[in-house]
C-alpha cells in the first residue's frame, strides 16, 4: 500500500507562485510514476503534470506547461509542483496521485493511490 499526503496550497495573487508537496509513505518502490491533478468546482478532475522514474520523462497539461514543474525527491519519498505565474483559472483542489504500471500518466484511472488534496486559490 502507498499513503500520499498534500501539502503547501493556499491563497495567492495573480501571478503569484506556489509550491505543492506530496509525501509518500508504504511499499513507494511499487509506483514507477507519480502526478498532479486538478478539480475546480463543478467541473471534471483533470491532469495537470506527471513523472516517471521508467525512462526520467515528465508531461504537462498544455494549459501549465511554461508555468509549472514537476519534481520528485526519491531519498524523501517526496514529490513536489513548482506553480508560477498563477492564474486564477488554477483555481481547484489539487490531488497527488501514484500508478503502479507508469504508463498513459494522462489519464485518471492509471492511477491506483490519491491523496486527499489541497486548495488552492488564485484571486484576480
């Protein structure tokens, strides 16, 4: 089992920046990738970022690529979202994710572990 738990969000201005930590705990050997999701109320949860460690690739919503960065620290079992120039349709809860099989890391249901997420509020 794999616990993830979000950290870091938070009220800021437009084109203010933000950095989001999830920390993994458990059988974390077991997930060869790791991502960032969003959801703004009402609205469907949607991929924002995501690494693996099966050949070092990273992938990024259109809609932050430029603006975020995702990272991981595998002596800390940590992985982390660098968010600058926010803008206030950044809006959502933020859910850190782990899959087990690393592969279409775009889609939701790749992945088996959630956190329970974090707020982030960008005003205008």
């Amino acid at each position: 089992q794999v616990q993830l738990v979000e950290s870091g969000g938070g009220l800021v201005q437009a084109g203010g920046s933000l950095r989001l930590s999830c920390a993994a705990s458990g059988r974390t050997f077991s997930t060869p990738a790791m991502g960032w999701f969003r959801q703004a109320p009402g609205k469907e949860r949607e991929f924002v970022a995501a690494i693996s460690w099966i050949g070092g690739l990273t992938y990024y919503a259109d809609s932050v690529e430029g603006r975020f960065t995702i990272s991981r620290d595998n002596t800390k079992n940590t992985l982390c979202l660098q968010m600058n120039s926010l803008k206030p349709e950044d809006t959502a809860v933020y859910y850190c994710a782990a899959s087990t099989r690393g592969l279409r890391l775009r889609l939701t249901r790749e992945y088996e572990y959630w956190g329970q997420g974090t707020q982030v509020t960008v005003s205008s």
